[in-house]
C-alpha cells in the first residue's frame, strides 16, 4: 500500500506502472448524497501512455529500481 510519503514516487498496480501524483487519507466522494457520504483513502496516479487515474491505495505497491 502506498501513502502520501510517496507521492512522486514510481508504483504500480501489477499490471500498470505510472507516478503516484496525490494521495489524499480521508477522500469523500462529492457525487455521493450528502447523508451517504463516506470518507477512504483515495490515491490519483499518472499511468505511463494512459493518462491518470484514480485507484484505491491497497492496490498500488512502490516500484524498487
């Protein structure tokens, strides 16, 4: 799992590799209904040739070159 210390960082979801560019703990959903509104962590990476996408921090792992 990643965390916001390694924002800037190469990780990769197994099968993607890309830069982690945020990572917020407490993300909330802002399409959610106000009484539905959940708060998880939430990571954003730029995948190399795929543009960036937003992930679940449990799957991401650090790439070790």
């Amino acid at each position: 799992m990643v965390t916001a210390k390694d924002v800037g960082g190469r990780v990769t979801d197994g099968k993607l590799e890309g830069v982690l560019k945020d990572f917020d703990p407490a993300w909330t959903d802002p399409a959610s209904m106000p009484n539905e509104r959940k708060s998880y962590p939430q990571a954003w990476v730029y995948f190399d040739g795929m543009g960036e996408r937003q992930c679940p921090p449990n799957i991401l792992r650090r790439v070790r070159r």
